[in-house]
C-alpha cells in the first residue's frame, strides 16, 4: 500500500501494540485490561486506513490535534468506538488510573 512510513500507519502499529505487545510501557492500560483492536482492522491496514479517511482524520494537522480517541474508555479499537480527537478532548474522556 506504500503507506507505512505515513503518520496514519504508526498511529495504527502502536494502537495495535498497545493493546497486544506486553513490552510496551502502556499496555496495562490497554492490553492488560482487555482492550483490543477488532480484527478488521487488526489484520488489515488499508480498512483502518479507510475507516480513517471517511471518519474525519487530518494528514495535516499538527502534533496532537488528530490522535485516535475510544468513546467508551473500557471498549475496543472498532470503528462505531473510534474518532479523531484532540488531546485536550482526550484528557475529558478518560478513566481514572488507579
């Protein structure tokens, strides 16, 4: 797809990380309670890559203005879960780390 040194692609290998890899510094926060990215697009870069496009993603926004946001903070990685948001709306959906 020629895509994997974009910003979309990392954006994609580190959810998909986060949630599988148990070296990362985050995954207990993903991973380590159950958080996954759907097989959909788990598998496939290209359906993550489509969902992003029509979902609103910004190639061009600056650092931290387009970031990949779950609505409901205790769901999966899935498209009808997902939007682009910014950081400081991260901040406002989000769970309390114990």
């Amino acid at each position: 797809h020629g895509k994997s040194r974009t910003r979309l692609y990392k954006i994609w290998e580190n959810m998909i990380n986060r949630c599988s890899n148990p070296c990362m510094v985050n995954w207990k926060y993903y991973g380590g309670r159950g958080i996954d990215v759907c097989e959909e697009w788990r598998k496939d870069f290209m359906n993550f890559y489509e969902w992003a496009m029509s979902s609103g993603y910004d190639e061009n926004a600056p650092k931290w203005q387009c970031t990949i946001d779950r609505i409901n903070v205790n769901g999966n990685y899935e498209p009808n879960n997902c939007k682009w948001s910014t950081m400081k709306e991260q901040s406002i959906n989000q769970r309390k780390r114990s």
